[in-house]
C-alpha cells in the first residue's frame, strides 16, 4: 500500500486520539493485527516551542514502533517551525497537520477545525512543514467548517500542496462526532479532484460500514479512532472480511476481558522496561490499564457497575482485586 513516499503493509490507520493512542495503546492494537500505520496523539505546536522536554514522555520509544505519524496542533507559524527542528532528531514515518480538531480549545486558539474556515493561513502551514520537515506530510482535514468546503478551492489547495496524502473526517466541524452527520459525498467530490491519495475518516465501526465508506468514496485507506477503544481486533475484523470475505464476530465478555488486559499489561511491562519514566512507572502502569479495562467493560452486558468501581480506584492493588473478583465471578 502506497499513500504518496510511504510504503505501509496494508491500508488501516490507527487515528491520533488525545489520552488514548499512547505508546502501549498502539503496541495493543498491533499485537492483533500489524496495522499499517499508527498514530501518536497530536502534540501542541506552542508546548514544544515553549518546552521541548514536555513531550518527551509521549515520544518514548518511537522509533520501534514504525510506521507511526506524529500529528500537530497549532497556527503559529514560527512554533511550527520550531517543532518540526525539535521532531527531527526523532525516528518516525509521518508528519501530521490537524486541520480538523473540533475542540473549544482548538477553535478559540484558532487551530484545529478552525483551519477550515481559513484555508490561507492552513496553506501557509502546509508550505513551512513541507519545506522544513525531511518527513512525508500528510493533513487532517473535516469536509468543512459550518457547511461544506467548495471542492474545487479544496481540490487546489491540496494538489498544489506538496502534501503526501490527505485525511478527512467525514463531519463539518461543527458537528463535532454527532451521529447522522457522516458526509461520504464530499468525501467522494473530494477524491475524484485531488491528485494524491485520502484516507477516510469517521463512523466506520465494524466490517460492513468499512465496505460501505470505501464502495462509496473509494477512498486509497481508512483510519480508525474511537472503535478500537475496546475493540482492539476491529482491524484485523474488518481485513478478514474485505480481503476474505470472512465475518468474523466480535464477543465482549470476562473471559475475553480478562484475556485482553492480561496481554496489555505485559505490554505496559515491556514497554517501560529499562526507561524510568517522568510520571513514575507504577503510575503510568496504573493509568494505562485503568482506563483501558473501563473500555474493555464497555460492551460486557451489565457492566455498568464494574465501570463505576473502576473509575474509582485509586491505585494498581485496588484495580486489580476488583477486576480480580469481576473475572471469577460466576454468573
């Protein structure tokens, strides 16, 4: 699979996800399925400006996890300058552009989706990261702010880019993730005018509403976000079905559970074996598998009570004797 100078195994995308897409994250996803290229969470342009040594914790070890995208935030021209110098001593495959952030943050800071409604200053953007940065640059984008972008000044901008490949998420910003607002017509206007490869972006979440996304757009590859939350084997779900045309069911339950957070917890074990990490590594341990086994509760039925009580431990020994008990309960 090919998007622009990248060479990646297939065409799945692990999407950026602020405080999930950690490094142990993505290494769980992988330990499923080799997808083709994963995401770190997008990283503030002004932070790394200001502070490089800030964003350290969230680079560690990057370099074997190949292929991985970095994506950044921001509008300030000379903090993107800054970044891309700082980032080059780090071995990664991608350099990252968020047009497309819907936060209040982002917006007010006039980043992010905001970016949508100020395509001169989002080309400026593009021009210093294609210039500075030794990397392949790839964008992400929304199909419009309030109200879709008129496809032929989109199409311009990006042909005339020097970008590798471009992402959209298949929303206005607007409509932040609100369901019934996927827009695959834009993105399928989008794909017949551009001259580099897109990937799609939004609501697939099992085998047949990936079919669909790309049928309809025919898009180049698609990233996925929130549905691995929980699901960490949707990719290699979905590649059974359009490559084999194999359904392959999904069933959440302890067993499964169980299984999921015993390989994520040796994956925390290897991955902060031998680096001493800024938050403490108990602590991180902790804060990884906590969230995680919330996630992973999410689609066991009557689950609801077991998410509350995780919610509320404090530390590593409480979380594991609650999980501990939920596990050989017998219902």
């Amino acid at each position: 699979m090919k998007l622009g100078s990248l060479n990646l195994e297939n065409r799945y995308i692990l999407a950026p996800m602020l405080n999930v897409t950690t490094s142990p994250y993505r290494r769980f996803c992988r330990y499923f399925f080799n997808i083709g290229l994963v995401s770190c969470p997008m990283i503030y342009t002004k932070r790394i400006a200001k502070n490089p040594e800030s964003v350290e914790k969230d680079l560690f070890k990057i370099e074997e996890e190949n292929p991985i995208s970095v994506q950044l935030i921001g509008s300030d021209l000379e903090a993107l300058k800054k970044t891309i110098d700082y980032l080059e001593s780090y071995k990664f495959d991608v350099l990252d552009l968020n047009a497309g952030c819907p936060s209040k943050r982002a917006i007010k800071a006039k980043e992010g989706g905001y970016l949508m409604k100020d395509l001169k200053n989002l080309k400026i953007l593009i021009q210093i990261a294609v210039k500075y940065s030794a990397k392949p640059i790839s964008l992400k984008i929304r199909t419009g702010y309030e109200k879709p972008f008129n496809i032929k000044e989109m199409a311009k901008l990006v042909n005339d880019s020097g970008l590798d490949f471009i992402i959209i998420h298949a929303r206005l910003v607007k409509s932040n993730f609100s369901k019934g607002t996927l827009d695959l017509e834009t993105v399928k206007e989008l794909k017949e005018s551009i001259t580099i490869p897109l990937v799609g972006n939004g609501d697939i979440i099992n085998p047949i509403s990936a079919k669909h996304f790309i049928d309809y757009t025919n898009v180049d590859a698609f990233m996925i976000g929130r549905e691995s939350m929980g699901h960490p084997e949707i990719f290699k779900q979905i590649n059974e079905y359009l490559v084999n045309n194999k359904m392959v069911s999904f069933k959440s339950n302890r067993k499964t559970m169980e299984k999921y957070f015993k390989i994520y917890e040796n994956i925390i074990d290897e991955f902060l074996d031998g680096i001493s990490h800024p938050l403490d590594n108990e602590e991180i341990k902790f804060i990884e598998l906590k969230r995680n086994a919330i996630w992973l509760s999410k689609n066991i039925d009557k689950s609801t009570n077991i998410r509350n009580q995780l919610s509320k431990t404090k530390n590593l020994i409480q979380l594991k004797e609650i999980l501990g008990n939920f596990f050989s309960f017998k219902s």
